[in-house]
C-alpha cells in the first residue's frame, strides 16, 4: 500500500515578515511601558520643570573678591541669559569634595533684599521688587550686573544664626529664582545652577583668621523655615484675617481695609475704629521666656499708635507701639525700648519691616528694616534686666487698639 507523503514547504520570506513584526510589537510594548513607567516616576518624584524657568535662564559670577580681616564674600552677579531673574540661593562650603550647604547672610546694606535665605534684586521687605534683567547689546548700561557682599554669618535650617564652621570658603552653589504670578510663589530655576570652586586659602570667611571674631550689631533674626513649626504664627492678611494655623483674628471690631500695595501681595489698613483680637487658647504654644515679633509697617499715625498688644497686670506680656518716626517695644517689664528714626521715617510712602525679640533675663532688641537699632537711636534698658516676667500671658492678642491705632500693617509673623 502506497503512502502518500505530504511536504509542507516552508516560505522563507514569509517567515522573515512574520519575525520583523514580531519584533516590531515587542518594540512598540517596550516602548508603551517605558512611557508609562516614566509618567509615573515624574508625578511621584514632582521632576517636573517648574512653570516661568524658561530655557535660556541664567547668571554667572562675573567676578568676586573675599576680604581677609573682614570675613565678607563680595560676589558680581550677572544677568547672561534671555529673561529676567528675581533673585537667588547662595550656598557655601568648606569642603571641596563635598556639596555646599550654607547659606550666607548679606551685610546690612542689603539685609532688606534677604527673606528666608532667598536673596532677592530688590527690596522686599518694602515690596520695592527690581528683576534682574537680561544684557541689552544695544546700551553700554551695566543694568544686567549687581554686585552683592555676604556675611560671615550663616542662615541655619531651623531659621537661627551662627558664625560659619569652617575658615576657607572652598565650593559655592547659586541657583537663581523667578516669582510666580502671584509674585509669591519662588521657583527655583534647577537647570540654571551655578557651581564654582575656590583655592586653597584663597577665600577666608571668618575676619583676622586664625583668631576670633569681633561681636558685632549682628544680623535681624528670621522666622522658622517651616510654617507649620511649633510656636510660630504668620497672618499674611491676603484677603482674610486667617494665621496660617490656627490663631485666626475672629474678633473683629469696625472693618478692615485690604491694600492690593502690601509688603508681599495685600495687606490691611486700621483705623481708629478698628480693633482685631486672636484668642488666647490658639496661641498657648508661644513661650513664656522668650519671643520675635515680625511685621511690615506703613504710614503709622502720629497719635494713635497701640499697634499690638498682648499683655497683663505686673509686667507680664508684651506691647508695641508705633510712630511716624520711631519704634516702642516692652515685654515682660513696664520699661519702653525706645528706636528713634528720622522724622518721617515710616511715612515715606515705603513698607518697613519690623522686628522684635525679647528673652527673659537676657533683654530685648529692635530691628528696623533688617539692621539692630543702637545708641544713639536706641534709648531705654535692652540688658537681662529689661525682661523678667512671663512674655505669653493668658490674654487675647489684640492687633490695633481702638481708638488708639490707625496705619497699614502686613505679613505679621510672632514665634518663640
């Protein structure tokens, strides 16, 4: 019996197809789950370019000079990109292998363009905001460079101040910023960061090295770097009168006036009938032994002047009255610290900030737009016996006194 035996042949050229299609899907599935993946990773990891860093953003250090037996950083920004830069991060290291982490605090001359360890090309505290903008060929103007002088005093991640621990400035870091529309918002450009390297002993940063450091007026004290810290409260009155905890201004007598004009975006202006208290049981968290008080003023009242208060019998607590042209603060005694500016000082028509700090048997001090106040502006007792009583009473906080308060008032920050 015959069989028949059947041969299947096999077409090459088809099976070739058959393979590069193959591979064609395998290609285009690796390709779905690498998009997929790298979606993912981008919303969890926030990698995503912040909005206003535009490519093309960018400064350099032009140049830059530290002074031996001063302990200062003098730096030359320039402005070599397409856009307009608000500010920048500087940070400093002692170490060359290693990533610079110190931020710098600038002199006196610029202390009202420092907020928080952001260094901004303007004044912000007077919400006096000048961008630094780009080069124009077209003018022989150096208005795209701006040289700025930093401490030897360094910004810490809890908010306080200390010298730097290290002798030799070896690595800086800057990284330059743009505000939000809200002109609020800071996003830092990541892609426009700036790394330069010193030499050896080439930069020293703490003044006549080796040898200790002179005391000096020091810089103004800044608050916590996290708004949520414990013991500290901030009511930055943008359209309401909310902390930005829990210690909201809910008694409200007469009616509050927003500015659109602030010290950073609104602010409020009292008059003689307006009166705000926050309550007493929101605000248990602010020490007995010490406090700062924070806050931008503008055209004071030359008559009603009891700013802010919180205050009982025997000393205790604290008071803050204001004037055209001075500053009076007392906290835990009955004795006014006293820092008189020239006539008009505050009603020029600028924000000014304001800083107070007391600590119990240690004394008092005044800040006016980031410099202490000294003799001979500054008249009363600042020594440890200036503060002996308790600084948080159980009293309510009461933030213009009726019929004896009338200016604007923003960004008003109390921590301890």
């Amino acid at each position: 019996m015959n069989k028949m035996i059947k041969f299947i042949r096999i077409d090459k050229q088809k099976k070739g197809v058959s393979l590069m299609i193959s591979y064609v899907i395998l290609i285009a599935i690796t390709i779905s789950i690498s998009i997929a993946v790298f979606a993912f990773l981008r919303i969890i990891s926030n990698i995503e370019r912040a909005p206003g860093c535009e490519p093309g953003t960018s400064i350099i250090v032009n140049d830059y000079l530290c002074e031996e037996g001063s302990g200062v950083l003098r730096l030359d920004i320039k402005n070599n990109g397409r856009f307009s830069v608000d500010g920048f991060i500087l940070e400093v290291g002692g170490n060359p292998d290693r990533a610079p982490i110190t931020r710098l605090i600038p002199d006196a001359d610029d202390a009202a363009r420092f907020i928080g360890g952001y260094y901004f090309f303007g004044e912000v505290r007077s919400a006096n905001l000048i961008p630094l903008p780009p080069e124009d060929p077209e003018t022989t103007e150096k208005e795209s460079e701006e040289t700025v002088v930093f401490t030897n005093i360094e910004l810490k991640a809890d908010g306080t101040r200390g010298e730097v621990d290290f002798d030799y400035i070896r690595k800086i870091r800057i990284q330059p910023f743009v505000l939000g529309e809200d002109g609020k918002e800071k996003r830092v450009c990541s892609d426009a960061v700036i790394r330069q390297d010193f030499d050896e002993r080439d930069c020293p940063i703490k003044p006549g090295v080796p040898g200790p450091v002179q005391p000096g007026p020091g810089p103004a004290p800044v608050p916590p770097s996290d708004p949520t810290a414990q013991g500290f409260h901030h009511w930055n009155f943008e359209g309401n009168l909310n902390d930005i905890k829990q210690a909201h201004f809910t008694e409200v007598r007469g009616s509050v006036s927003y500015l659109t004009d602030g010290q950073i975006g609104q602010a409020i202006e009292l008059d003689v009938n307006d009166q705000l208290e926050a309550p007493k049981e929101e605000l248990t968290d602010l020490s007995n032994d010490e406090i700062t008080i924070s806050f931008g003023l503008k055209d004071p009242s030359a008559t009603q002047n009891r700013l802010l208060e919180k205050k009982a019998a025997g000393g205790k607590g604290f008071q803050v009255k204001t004037y055209p042209y001075k500053i009076e603060f007392r906290a835990g005694k009955a004795q006014w610290l006293i820092c008189t500016k020239g006539a008009d000082y505050f009603n020029d028509g600028n924000w000014h900030e304001v800083i107070l700090t007391a600590k119990k048997n240690v004394g008092r001090k005044i800040y006016i737009d980031g410099v202490k106040c000294v003799s001979p502006e500054l008249t009363g007792s600042d020594g440890p016996e200036s503060v002996e009583n308790d600084l948080n009473p159980n009293t309510n906080l009461v933030l213009g006194k009726r019929n004896l308060f009338a200016g604007k008032v923003d960004e008003l920050k109390i921590w301890s």
